[in-house]
C-alpha cells in the first residue's frame, strides 16, 4: 500500500468515508474542522468575505447533502468551500438582527452556501437515463436554488447593493447555473463570481474570465508517497526511477465527441506503442502508484474541456500534458505560470504526440518536475490553515487581487486618468504556458509567453 501523507496532513484527524466518484477507485474525503481546532481567525485579513448563515431547512430541504452522501468526488467542492471559509475567515456575531439591524454594514465579498449539484445528483441517481426525471430534478434544483436565493435578497441588505455581482456561488459541475431550468433565475445568478473547475480564456456559456474563477478539485491524496524525491529527476536516465514514459487512466469512448477525440488518438497510442505508452480504461487501486512511476501525465479533455488527472499528476510528480485548446487551468497567469510546470499540445498536434514528448531535452524535463514541487500547494485543500499557501487561499489571493485592481481603476478614474484599458474595456490575460503545435509554431520551439486580451 502507498504511503499515506504526513501526520501534519491528517491533523484534524476524524474517520474517512469511503466515496466512489466517477474518476478513479479510491478515497475521496473531506474533514471537517473540529469545535476544538486551533482559531486561526485572529490573523489579518485585507479581504473581507461573508459568508451567509443559512437555515438548515434551505440548505437541506428534503434530503441531507453531507461529504458522505454525495458520492460525486469531483463536486464536493460545493460543500468544502464555505465550511473551510467560515473557519478561516472572520465572521460577525451569528445574531442575525445585528446585521439586519445595520445597514452600513459591509464586506467585499458575499459567499452563498448551496449544494444544488449533490442536490441535482442525489435526485437523479435512481434513474439517470430517464429524461423525465432528469426534468423534474431541474426543476426540484431549480426550487431549490430560487428559495436560498430569495431568502438571501429578503433578509440582508447586500444583494442589492450591486445586483449580486460581488456575491460568489460555487458551481463545480460543469453545467453550472445552466443546471436551473428557470431563466428569469438564471439571469440573477448570471452576475454572481461563480467557482468552478470549468475555465476558459474566451467567454462560454457557463464561464466569463471576467468575472468567474477556475478552481482545483477537491481530491483525495491520502494514498499518494509524499517523498520529497518524487520531484526529482536522474538527468543521466530519468526512466530509471520512472519507467513508465507517457501515462493515461480513464474512460475512452467509442463515440469523438468524448475527448474531442483526443482519447481515441491516446488509445491507438497505447495500442500500437506499447512501449512509450501505458494506456489503460479500467479503474485500478494502482492509480497512484503507476502515476508516480510516470514520466509524463496525459491530460486530455473528457465530456468538458478539464481534467482533474492535472492535479493528480502534480502531486505524484508526473509532468501533465495538457491537450485541450479550450481549457484555462486554475490560477492561470494571476499565480501560476504553467509553462514553468506543464507540457501543452494543441489538439490539432495530436498526431505528432510521441515526437514532441520525445524531443523535450532532459534538463527540461528536470526543470518542470522540479517546478511541480513549488506548484503542488496551489492545487492541494489544506487541512491545517495557515501553515501556507493551499488550494483555498489561491482563491482567496485572487479574490484580493481584484479588489486592488478595482482600488485601483477606481482612484484612476477618480484622478481623471485616461488608460488603454479604461478606453477599451479590455484585460490581460496570461495563459503562463506555450502550447506546442499552436498556430505559427510549426517546429514547436519554445518562445515568450503567449497573451490574449478578452473584451469586457
């Protein structure tokens, strides 16, 4: 069996649930903080966020969503986020009248708690192919959704002061607010910061780079070796301590449209390449053990453009390659810079696959798995707060970020200052990676940084 992590990982230590979610057998686990848990609270924060102290009766209606009642690993975000939040951040007194009584009150953020993918995937998980009830539980979410919602813009004075668009929900599942069946509803959640794994650099129907934040999964990682030699590399042999050259785990579907066809390419891979791919469908108990064995991690989109197989090969060691055009990592260009830690192929490249793992020099492939041991705590939920950087306080530094831009744009406009972007309404965003195989680098050779600029 692999090694769990460290005794400071599991400091609040209460017993794990065994979650089967759709990616790979294991545990999937949150634990919650203890009454009896150090407060971290007293540390200055320069960011006020809060977070709403809804009735149980709203949160949990007719079924209890709790970590051990929804089974869908990659979701469970939803649920951490505003617990983690109300422990790490300060809270007023949770006497509802001394805020209702206070209209001056205010913060810069306003976290909704709500559950609606457990809700939606509790509703149907005994019928799933059943259109029917598909509709009917859109229609239960979407109740659902509209009750926390009015509450929230019936009881506290901060939905209306900005129509909702400093209040942040956490929509994991890719579908989003899309999930709610009312538009009238999902035209008031539309404004709202919305935390998902879905991420884009280009405005979709369910992520605005402009507003909305792509966040890592919440994944269980109890099981991976956390050696500090896993970010190591052997320049003169890196396969002696890695013998598995270009590595994938996971579903592959006879229809292109899963993967964009992506997966199918990887599949042939393996088939006829034995030898530089290890290419496998069915789930294993061995998945971490063999990703830490891999050289390279193969990260190609699914039924949405991410893939949580990113994260997990950052924490084992393994190098991710991307392949999806459309996909914008967490933390893009505010804090990480992924081409310090990522290969990226363009989709269109994919046939040249094994050339380009091929070609990268040693020294490079040195460099990213070294940087991988710098990055990996921004993709990691910590269980002790404050002992660093983790996944929630890059959320948080991006959430600062923006209130200092707004500071900033603010007392730009106030002093009569006249920028390109105040202009043009336009931002920078840096993607951080060089995508092989993208338009104009036909020979893959490496180059500055690429930038987008997205309209507001």
């Amino acid at each position: 069996m692999e090694q769990g992590p460290s005794s400071k990982c599991m400091r609040y230590s209460l017993p794990l649930v065994l979650l089967v979610g759709p990616g790979v057998l294991g545990w999937s686990w949150w634990l919650p903080f203890q009454k009896s848990a150090p407060d971290h609270r007293v540390i200055d924060r320069p960011v006020s966020i809060f977070v709403y102290d809804l009735p149980h009766e709203l949160l949990h209606p007719e079924r209890n969503m709790t970590l051990s009642s929804c089974t869908y690993d990659l979701y469970l975000t939803e649920l951490a986020i505003p617990d983690i939040a109300n422990h790490r951040l300060p809270q007023p007194s949770k006497n509802q009248n001394i805020i209702l009584d206070q209209d001056d009150i205010s913060y810069d953020y306003y976290l909704i708690p709500q559950y609606s993918t457990c809700y939606y995937h509790q509703c149907i998980d005994q019928d799933k192919d059943n259109a029917e009830r598909r509709m009917h539980c859109r229609m239960q979410t979407t109740k659902y959704l509209q009750n926390i919602l009015d509450h929230v813009e019936a009881k506290y004075p901060f939905w209306d002061r900005q129509q909702g668009q400093d209040h942040i929900l956490v929509f994991p599942w890719d579908e989003a607010s899309s999930l709610v069946a009312d538009k009238y509803l999902r035209s008031r959640l539309a404004s709202c910061i919305h935390l998902t794994h879905l991420g884009t650099d280009k405005l979709v129907r369910n992520f605005n780079p402009i507003k909305d934040i792509s966040i890592p999964v919440l994944r269980d990682f109890s099981l991976v070796s956390f050696e500090p030699a896993r970010f190591e590399t052997d320049i003169s042999d890196p396969s002696r301590q890695r013998p598995l050259f270009a590595y994938f785990r996971g579903t592959i579907k006879e229809n292109p449209e899963h993967g964009r066809g992506i997966r199918q390419w990887i599949q042939k891979y393996g088939q006829e390449d034995r030898k530089t791919y290890y290419v496998k469908e069915e789930h294993s108990m061995f998945y971490w053990s063999e990703l830490g064995k891999a050289r390279f991690a193969l990260c190609p989109p699914g039924w949405s453009s991410w893939s949580p197989r990113l994260f997990d090969a950052i924490v084992t060691g393994a190098i991710p390659v991307i392949i999806s055009d459309e996909w914008m990592p967490p933390f893009s260009g505010s804090l990480l810079n992924y081409s310090d830690f990522t290969i990226r192929v363009a989709e269109s490249q994919i046939s040249r696959l094994t050339e380009i793992l091929k070609a990268i020099p040693a020294e490079e492939e040195v460099r990213l798995r070294k940087n991988l041991g710098s990055v990996m705590e921004h993709v990691v939920y910590d269980l002790e707060p404050f002992k660093g950087m983790d996944a929630f306080e890059s959320i948080y530094e991006v959430l600062k970020q923006r209130k200092i831009k707004r500071i900033q744009a603010m007392e730009q406009a106030q002093l009569g200052y006249e920028t390109e972007e105040s202009d043009q309404s336009e931002i920078e965003i840096e993607l951080g990676h060089h995508v092989y195989g993208s338009e104009g680098d036909e020979e893959a050779e490496g180059r500055p940084q690429a930038f987008k600029r997205i309209e507001l």
